[in-house]
C-alpha cells in the first residue's frame, strides 16, 4: 500500500468501503426481509396468535408485547 501513489491509495480504500457498503445493504436487506415475513407469519394467520407467540416475536424484533398485541387486535378485529 505505501508503494501506491496516494491516488492510487484513495482509489483502493474507497473501493474497500464501497464493498463494505455492499455488504452491509445486504445484511440490511437480509434482516429486514426476515422481520418482515415474521410479522406477516403473525398477523395473517388463521387464527388469533396465542401469548407466547406473541411474545417470542416481539422479542425478536425488539418490540413492546403491549404494541404487538394491540396491533394483532386491530388486525383479527377485523
């Protein structure tokens, strides 16, 4: 690297944080894909999810138990 002229320097870490950059919107993409389809898992299911569910996904998306509950109300409601 200290032999790289200092163009040639910036040229190699700024292609370094554009990989990096990638890596993490994919990462990104990845887990927020996954919190999506557990939420969806719940709300659209047949029947009304029991609490232990309800809980063991709030904690994964790091959501109040309170939230999702309500939110499941609003959505079996109806």
């Amino acid at each position: 690297m200290k032999s790289l002229s200092p163009e040639e320097q910036l040229l190699v870490v700024s292609q370094g944080f554009q990989l990096l950059q990638g890596q993490l919107d994919k990462l990104v993409e990845t887990r927020t894909t996954k919190r999506i389809e557990l939420l969806s898992d719940l709300l659209f299911s047949k029947d009304y999810p029991d609490n232990y569910k309800i809980e063991t996904i709030a904690k994964k998306l790091n959501m109040s138990v309170e939230f999702l509950k309500k939110l499941c109300d609003r959505v079996f409601e109806s």
